[in-house]
C-alpha cells in the first residue's frame, strides 16, 4: 500500500479548518475590470492565503515572482502600490496594519469580488442570520458605497446559500439621491420591531453596519496615505533624476582621471558637490604632476582622493609646489629675457609641446612668414652652451668654485 504523503508548503500559513480559494470564473471577471498588474496581484494573494483570512503581505515578494525573462526586473514598486491601491479601492482587499513609512508591507484581508465583508469558507450555513452576515443588506452595502467608489454592490437574494457574491461589474449603478431614500425608508421600517426575530436581525444588522463603518473609516485613511505617499514620489521624480544625473556626472570626472572607484568613494561623492569633486580632482593632477617630476608616484588613487575629499585639501594648498624644473627654467628664462636672446612672454602665455614643455620665442623669423621662432627652452640652451654665447648665473658660479 502507499502511504499518504503530506506536503509541506511553506509559503501557505497553517489555516485548518479553512480551504483554499479557488480561482473561478467569477474572479476572472472581477480580474477582467482591473489592469494586468493589480489582477495578478489579486490572484497571487489569493493563493497565498484564503480569503476572508488575515495574512502578512510583503509588496517585495511580488515583485520578485513578476521577474521573467521578458521583464528581469519584474514590476516597478511604484506600479504594485498603485495596483495595491486599486484592489483597496475596488473593495477586494481591505488593510488591518501596515508596517513602516514605506507602507510595502501590511496585513491584509482579501475577499472575494463582490463582498462587503470577508467571508468564512469554513462555514456554510443556510439560516437568515448567516445569510446576512455573509452579504449584508441593502441599506448597509448602499450606505459603504457611498463612502468608497467606485462600485456599488447588489445584495443576493435572502433564498440563496452562495458564498460568493456577484461581481461589481454586473450590478447597476445608483445615484446619491435615490441611495439616501432607500437607507431613510428601510431605516424607519427598522425602527419598531414587532416581534423577538425581527430584535435579533436588528441587533445583527447593526453589528454588520457598526463592521462596515470601521472598515470603510480604515480604508479611506489607507488610500488617502497611500495617495499622498504616490504623490511625494511622483514629485520627487525630478529631482532624483537630476541628482543621478548628477551622480553620474560625477563618477564620469574620476574615471576620465583614470582613478578606479571603489565602494566606498562612490558613496561619499554623493555627499559632495560637481565643483567640489572638479576641484578635488584638478588638486589631485596637480600633485601627481609635482610627484612624477620628482620620481614619485601616487600609490593608491581612489584612497587619496577619499581622504582629499573628506579633508578638504583643496582648501588648504596655497599655491602649487614649483618643481626643480620649473625653478630651473623659470630662471633661465629671466636671463634669457635680460639678454635679449628669447622675447619677453609671460609664462603663461608661451606655447607647450606634447608633453608640456614650453617652447620659448627666438626673434628670428619662422616659417610662413612668423616673426619669431618656436623651440624648446632645453635645445636652445644646450646649443648656446656648446658654442659659449649664453651662461646663467648658476654656470657662473660653478666656474667661479673650479
């Protein structure tokens, strides 16, 4: 004989004595008016609880069950909360608690389409009592209806034993008008009851009504924070392009500075301006600059830039380091002005070679027609030297030492 095997489903809580829902047509026609996100939504919390049970719901888990091929990402958060909102306000699911300012994850009652109040699968009784807790009366499904659009719902006749109510869809709209004369006219027939029966439907009805209040009470609070939470993120839509934008431009300054980003430099030049990270990195080609003429190197780039974005060195340097070549032609070039062998052109002004050299101007005409002559300061020194027109004072002084 085989044995009975029990399967364990982890992702279903332990409801005994309560089945399962069952996907029937009846919801593929409540899944037909909603838009393709919110009826998967609705079918996949179905199927992790039955309805009518309270069950803890994480916005999260959908998503990642909505990644595909097609979509890897699955459905943005920001579409599930609308779709969430949606299901709220078609009355097919109802929130007891949500937990935290993200408002991703609640506790939620799922029902069938149709019904007001949630219904036990576990139970199925055929009594007048039952029947009205389960679909509640006119006067009540009017009266919530009023307060939570879009739907209005028809009530099932009294004779039948159906757990499952008919779908919004099918039921004929009311206006305000001719709701408020119905509650009034059936409210003054509920007035004088006339006999035991008719007290036990009065006070079961006015359980049912007192049920509906509070649950209509916390679904309009639900939606209109659910709605003010859509509209902080739709404003803040702009601004967070902006700022990854932004970001972005950033990380695009230190890898065009051939620095290689880690984790940690990524997140602290979120903290910092697109000045501030162009002025850090304009220091940092400077002081590598200074550092290779000298024979150096610096060793770990991303970290020296961490610690001169946190310490703000920018600030503190002065004026650049002058290195031994800089000094060197920068007094070379004053002698070489006083003796009239190169123009006077300021520094800044002269024109550099492929690495950065500066080629100073001899008055001697060039090519096409140029009044002067480029060259480089270094050949042309070396060449007078060779033929002893032009010595600088530090020449001089080593002759004088000898």
């Amino acid at each position: 004989m085989t044995e009975n095997i029990a399967f364990d489903t982890p992702h279903r809580p332990d409801t005994t004595g309560v089945r399962y829902t069952l996907w029937t047509e009846q919801h593929d026609n409540a899944a037909a008016d909603l838009t393709p996100c919110a009826a998967r939504l609705y079918r996949w919390m179905l199927e992790q609880a039955p309805g009518g049970v309270s069950q803890s719901v994480d916005l999260a888990d959908f998503q990642s069950s909505t990644a595909s091929r097609k979509r890897q990402a699955g459905y943005h958060i920001k579409h599930i909360l609308r779709s969430f909102k949606e299901l709220v306000e078609a009355g097919l699911a109802r929130v007891t608690r949500w937990y935290g300012n993200c408002k991703r994850i609640f506790n939620v009652v799922v029902r069938h389409s149709g019904a007001i109040r949630p219904i036990q699968l576990s139970e199925r009784k055929n009594s007048r009592k039952q029947e009205k807790i389960l679909h509640g009366s006119k006067k009540f499904q009017l009266e919530a209806e009023t307060r939570i659009p879009p739907f209005s719902i028809q009530s099932n006749s009294k004779n039948t034993t159906d757990t499952h109510p008919p779908h919004p869809a099918a039921v004929f709209l009311k206006s305000y008008e001719e709701e408020e004369e119905e509650t009034s006219l059936e409210v003054m027939k509920c007035e004088t009851p006339k006999s035991l029966e008719e007290e036990v439907e009065l006070e079961t009805e006015s359980e049912s009504i007192a049920y509906i209040l509070q649950d209509a009470a916390l679904r309009t609070e639900f939606i209109e924070e659910l709605r003010d939470a859509h509209e902080g993120l739709i404003n803040s839509d702009g601004d967070k392009f902006s700022a990854r934008a932004e970001h972005e431009e950033k990380l695009d300054l230190i890898d065009n500075a051939k620095i290689r980003l880690n984790a940690q430099l990524e997140a602290l030049v979120r903290d910092f301006s697109l000045e501030e990270i162009n002025k850090a990195i304009a220091y940092y080609h400077q002081t590598k600059h200074t550092k290779e003429s000298k024979g150096q190197k610096i060793d770990r780039p991303a970290g020296w830039l961490t610690d001169c974005l946190r310490q703000r060195w920018w600030e503190t340097a002065q004026s650049p380091e002058k290195t031994r070549e800089q000094d060197e032609f920068e007094q070379w070039y004053a002698e070489a002005i006083a003796s009239g062998i190169v123009e006077d052109v300021p520094i800044n002004y002269l024109t550099k070679d492929y690495y950065g050299q500066p080629l100073v101007r001899v008055p001697k005409p060039g090519l096409f027609g140029a009044p002067y002559t480029l060259v480089h300061w270094r050949e042309l020194w070396s060449a007078l030297k060779e033929k002893g027109e032009f010595k600088t004072l530090k020449d001089k002084e080593f002759q004088q030492g000898e």
